[in-house]
C-alpha cells in the first residue's frame, strides 16, 4: 500500500469516526429521551390553526388532516355526523372531476358551510340542490367548505383543487368571521401559506419526528417565556381587510379566466356576535362594495337573516342570546340552524335566478 492510500484511508476513517460518533451520541439521546417520555409531542413547527386543532392535524385520524396548500382539508373517510368525508375531500355526494351535462355549482366558504355541527343533508348546498331538482333544473351543487377557512386559504383551494372540477358557477360565502380574528402579524393566512411551502419549514417538519429535537425546542422556548409582552401593533387579522378585499378580486379573476362565474354571499352572524367583534362588518361592507364595483351577482343573507331574526326574537336577542336559538335561524353567534340553512338556500337561489344563472327552471 502505498504512502498516498495509506493517508487517505486515515483521512477516511477520520470522516467516519466524525460521523458515526456524533450519530452514536444522537441515538443515545434520543433513545434516554423517548424511553422517559419527557419530551413534548410532536406537532408542526408552525401554529397552522390552533394548539388543539394541530394535534389533529398530525394523527391519522380525525376530522381535519394537515394540507401544504391550504393548511388544514377535511380528511376522507373521516366521519361527520353520521357520514363519511367523500373520497374527493369534501362534505356531501362525491362527484367525479370529469363533467356531465348538468350544471356544475362549487359552494365555498366556512364552518357554515361546511355545516358545522349539522349532517350536511341539512346544509344550504344541499338544500339549493334538492330545491333547484325539484324545479327541474339539472343541478350538482359540490359543498367545499371547511371550517376555519378564510378568503386566503379559499383561494388557494380554487386555485388548487376546485377548478379542477370545472364548476359553472362558484358561489363564495366568506367573511362571517374568520378573516377578521387577531393573530401575529407574521402568522397572518398569507405568510403562514407561503411560509409551508419552504424548504425551511420542511425541515424543521422533518425534525419534529425526534424526540430530542422537540425537548431541546421547548427548553428553548421556556427561556424566553414571560420575557415579551403582545404589543397591540404585534397583531394583525388573520386576512386583512386590504388583503380580504385582493382576495376576492384574485378569485374572479381565476372563475372567470375558468370560463366561470362567482356569485358572492354577504354571511349571516347572530346580533351578539356581531356586538362582540365590530370589526366584521368592515367585512361586510368591503364585500358590498365589491359586488357591486365588480358587478357580480349577490346573495345578501346576512340582510335576510337579520329582518327574519327581529320578526322572531326582537332586539332583546343581543341581551338574552339563549332565547329560542334552537327554532330559529341561529345555533350560535355565527352558524345557521337548519331553518337557517334552508332560507341561506332561498337567497342564493333568487341570487341566481335574478342573474339569470338558472336556464331551463320551471
């Protein structure tokens, strides 16, 4: 052997011991570390909706999965007040991507939509279905909406997955509540969205699956806890209203490139939810103002649930929300009862029907 081979199997096996000791130390780290439990469990290096939602995320089961599109999707096959998530990843029939002759409407939006707490038999989107059948018209109506969602994810879901079901029209029921509520301001919808799809923050999701790393994480976090206080200018709404209002300007743009048309819903909230957050109604009038600057169809439910709700319950709702909530057009602040769902239903279909979105009905 020679002088040469001789210094680089030295330079070799140096290399080697370099690794393979720093790994051997690793592994018995991590083995001390696992075998007492006392490392935090694993979750994503990000806050993608909240601490117990994104324990959810990372099981392999529950209603909800982790999505680097969107943040969170319903999972398939997860089941939902008596049915399962269809294996498209929506509530509702499964409707196959390729198209039949029937009119094809996408309905997006949030836990109201989606039906939250109801079977999704009972939601607007079937409801229009059925009513829309029954007066002869050729209808699918797809329920694509997620609970927590706000314009940004919704976007990112068109862009994404709803498209591809080439819908004829996209009815978009945002900004009841979700866009407006506080976060970071550098964990708003946008930057978190574009943060997951990092390499940075691949590897760090890579490295939550060690105990040791997850140990060492939190001991670095409990150094710091205490230390800073939220200043108010720390925080941001989760979708600004600048922010809400591109959004929303984005997603006609896509429908309509899609050979589309998006038809905008003003959500209904509760008169004591709407006393708790104010700032929902900057919502509110952003997407009035944009319906009719844009010119698109609107289905203005919050007006309809309003004059409904003061026939039933009258102001006293804001000072006693408990009365009647369950026989009327509300379960909560911000989510239709059935009877809700079905005059939602109403308004979009004269939405519709005033636009001239329905041929053929009777």
């Amino acid at each position: 052997m020679t002088a040469t081979q001789k210094r680089a199997r030295r330079i070799a096996g140096g290399l080697a011991l370099g690794i393979l000791l720093p790994l051997a130390l690793f592994s018995m780290i991590e083995f001390l570390v696992v075998t007492t439990g006392s490392a935090p469990p694993e979750q994503d290096p990000l806050v993608l909706w909240n601490p117990h939602r994104d324990q959810e995320l990372t099981e392999s089961k529950g209603e909800f999965r982790f999505s680097r599109q969107w943040l969170w999707e319903p999972r398939p096959g997860a089941m939902v007040y008596g049915a399962p998530i269809n294996r498209g990843g929506y509530r509702g029939p499964y409707y196959p991507e390729e198209r039949s002759d029937r009119l094809r409407i996408a309905v997006m939006g949030d836990s109201s939509t989606y039906a939250t707490k109801l079977s999704e038999d009972a939601s607007f989107a079937r409801v229009l279905e059925t009513a829309l059948r029954e007066r002869d018209c050729s209808v699918e109506v797809l329920n694509f909406g997620v609970i927590g969602f706000t314009i940004a994810q919704g976007l990112r879901l068109y862009e994404g997955r709803v498209r591809t079901y080439r819908p004829d029209i996209v009815i978009a029921a945002f900004g009841a509540v979700n866009d407006q509520h506080l976060t970071l301001a550098d964990l708003v919808d946008e930057k978190k969205l574009t943060r997951i799809s990092r390499l940075r923050y691949r590897i760090r999701e890579f490295l939550q699956r060690y105990a040791s790393i997850r140990l060492l994480n939190q001991l670095r976090a409990g150094e710091s806890d205490g230390q800073h206080e939220i200043e108010q200018d720390q925080l941001a709404s989760r979708v600004p209203l600048a922010d809400f209002e591109r959004c929303l300007r984005d997603l006609h743009r896509a429908v309509l490139a899609d050979g589309g048309q998006l038809v905008l819903v003003s959500p209904p909230r509760r008169f004591d939810g709407e006393a708790r957050f104010p700032r929902t109604l900057e919502y509110t009038e952003a997407l009035l103002r944009l319906a009719r600057e844009l010119d698109l169809p609107l289905a203005d439910v919050r007006e309809s649930f309003r004059a409904g709700d003061l026939e039933a319950l009258g102001p006293d709702l804001l000072e006693q929300p408990h009365l009647g909530v369950e026989s009327t057009l509300f379960i909560d602040p911000w989510h239709p009862s059935p009877a809700g769902h079905r005059r939602y239903a109403v308004v979009i279909g004269r939405a519709l029907e005033r636009a001239g979105l329905l041929p053929g009905v009777r």
